[in-house]
C-alpha cells in the first residue's frame, strides 16, 4: 500500500510547480522570436527550442518514470523543480545561441522530471478527486501561460535577467515547500480490475490522441505570435494573442472542475477535438483573429484534462501511467510545433493554421478510435 501523504501546502505547491514551470515553457512562444532577433536565426533555427525541449523533455520523462515510486515523494516532486531553476540561471548567463539551447535541454530534462512526479503525486488518491486534482494542475498551468507570456512580451527587451531572475527564486520557493509537506512513498501496484480489464488498445489510441493534441497545443503556443506578428502585429500585441488563447484553455477548465464527476470524459474529448479545426479555418480565412484565438483555446481547453482523466480511470493503480502520458505528450510537443516551423520558414508564417490542422486531424482520429475500443472494452 502506498505510505504517500500530501497535505494542503504541498497540493498547492505542486499546483503552483506545473503553473511557474509550466508557464515559463509556455512563455518560449515569445522568448524565440526574442532570440531569433538576438542572434539573427531564421525561423527554423529558432523553433530547435521547441524539439529540444520535447527531446530532452523525454528523457525526463523516462528518469521520472522508472523513479518515482523508488525515492521519497518529498524528492521526486522537488529535485526537477531545483534544477529547473539553474536551467533558466543558464539562459541569462548566455553568451552564446549553443549556449542558451544547453540551457533549454537543463530545463526540458528538469521539467518532464516534474511533470511526471508531480502529476503521479497528486492523483496517487484516485477517484474523482484525482480527476479534479490533474484538472487543477492544468488550471496553474493555464493561468501562468496567460501571465508569463504577457510578462515576457512587456519585458524582455529592457529586463531580460531580472524577469528570469523571478523565475528562478519563485522555483526554489515551492520545491522548499513541496519538499517540507510531503511525506512517504509511491507505490506502483495496479489494481487487478485494471489487470483484467484489457484496456491497452484503448490506452495505446488515447495516448497517440494526446500526442496530437498536444503537439497542436504546443504549435499554437509556439508559433501563434509569429503568425500574428506575419499579419502585421506588433509584439506586444502578439503576446496579448496568446494570453487570449490560454485565457479561454482556462475558462473551460475551470467550468470543467465544477462539474467534472458529471461528464463524460470520451465524449466531452471527442467533441472539443472536432472543434479545433473550424477554429484553426476561422482563424487562418478571415480577419476574426481574437475570436478564432478565443474559439481555438476554448475547444482546446477540455481535452487534456478529459483525456488525461479517461486515461487515469482505467489505469486504476498504475503508478507508471503518468509517465506513459507525458511521454506521449511530450513527443507531440516535439514533434509537430519543429516540422510546422520548418514549413512555416519555407511556405511563410501566414500558413501556420493550416499546418496545425494536421495534428487536429490526428488527435480526431485517434480519440474516436480510442473511444469505441474503450466503449466495446465495458460492454464485453
């Protein structure tokens, strides 16, 4: 039996780690055309950001994976936090392009480490509180990627060190706290239901739909600013785009967390799948742009939250499942927003919608053929 015991502080603690870290990552969309000015890259170059921290983002993943039901709950949840910080200390001390993406490649490692800690964690308590709980995750998340984008936009240029600066002691302040409110262990011991109930080809489709979605999410993150800047935006103006965009991920998740033991989670997926190409169209034929922004965020908003639930519910037990998730989230992160760069610097910004409705298409796919294993699964 698992001996782990989060309390209140150490809940919001690892609310708070997905929200800081995960906003800063989030914040790359305006950190790299700050870079590619910097430096003088072209858009290719500068989108290595996004592969390398869903390469190294991976490696972090499985390290996670393999030792987060073997070391204290107290550790596992805070050492990538730590390191994180002395990641982003690399990326002010830069002197060089090769430089900042060692720097990056600390920091994808340090984070996929705490997605995978920190998300195993806080569902280890199963049930609809586990749900709510991986929904709250992506509420921080959500927040600090309105935030910290919006922060980087207004900043960088005069207060680039000082801004990162916060980064780092905000990063100490919560693994402190983490650390000191978490008490035992995970353990990883799936529950026979789990066991019998066959659910792989439904979990391997799930776990692609993710994939897709994700890297969908990670292209609109990455690249939404450089396309709003191709249509004649100014930076800061970008920036507010795509605040927008995490604004309305926010808004549905924290409807979502109110009534979240009432929804289904495969159906609830299926639909705000399927409206994330009507979203990309809008925004790529017209000049509608804040409400295709807000269109594209709102039908984004339910899927991780519903597919990481749907994925968590028939996994009851499974210690590993987490890492299973952000390793395929973590892959669409790296795949897809570096081929949509590479297209974009050949085919020009202004295509960049169109490109993301390829991962849109995927995770459509993947999800409706997840969905019907899962259903014929229940009925057998």
């Amino acid at each position: 039996m698992s001996t782990l015991k989060l309390n209140k502080n150490s809940v919001r603690a690892a609310i708070a780690t997905i929200g800081v870290l995960g906003g800063f990552v989030s914040g790359y969309g305006v950190l790299v055309p700050y870079y590619i000015d910097k430096y003088s890259l072209d858009l290719a170059i500068g989108g290595r950001i996004f592969a390398l921290t869903g390469l190294s983002g991976i490696v972090g993943v499985f390290i996670a994976t393999y030792f987060v039901d073997k070391i204290r709950g107290a550790i596992a949840g805070s050492i990538g936090t730590v390191v994180v910080a002395i990641g982003i200390g690399l990326l002010i001390i830069a002197p060089t392009w090769n430089f900042v993406l060692f720097g990056v490649v600390i920091i994808g490692v340090s984070f996929g480490i705490v997605q995978v800690a920190i998300g195993q964690l806080v569902v280890d308590v199963g049930g609809i509180e586990a749900s709510r709980r991986a929904n709250k995750n992506n509420i921080g998340f959500a927040t600090a990627s309105i935030l910290v984008p919006s922060l980087f936009g207004l900043t960088l240029l005069n207060y680039y060190a000082g801004v990162l600066s916060l980064f780092i002691v905000l990063s100490f302040i919560i693994a402190a706290v983490f650390y000191s409110n978490t008490e035992g262990q995970l353990l990883h011991k799936p529950e026979e239901s789990h066991k019998k109930s066959n659910h792989k080809s439904s979990i391997t489709f799930l776990l692609l739909g993710i994939s897709a979605y994700v890297g969908l999410e990670a292209s609109a993150t990455g690249w939404i600013p450089s396309y709003l800047l191709a249509k004649g935006w100014s930076t800061s103006k970008a920036s507010l785009g795509l605040s927008v965009f995490f604004i309305s991920l926010l808004a549905i998740r924290l409807v979502l967390l109110k009534y979240i033991h009432k929804l289904n989670f495969g159906l609830v997926t299926l639909l705000s799948v399927l409206c994330l190409i009507p979203a990309l169209f809008l925004l790529y034929a017209t000049d509608l742009y804040w409400l295709a922004i807000i269109f594209l965020g709102a039908s984004g908003g339910p899927v991780f939250s519903m597919a990481f639930a749907w994925v968590v519910k028939i996994s009851p037990g499974n210690a590993r499942i987490t890492g299973f998730i952000f390793f395929s989230s973590i892959s669409g992160s790296m795949i897809f927003p570096y081929l949509i760069g590479v297209y974009m610097n050949k085919l020009g910004a202004e295509f960049a919608p169109l490109l993301m409705m390829i991962p849109s298409g995927l995770a459509l796919v993947f999800f409706l053929i997840g969905y019907r294993s899962t259903i014929q699964q229940l009925a057998n």
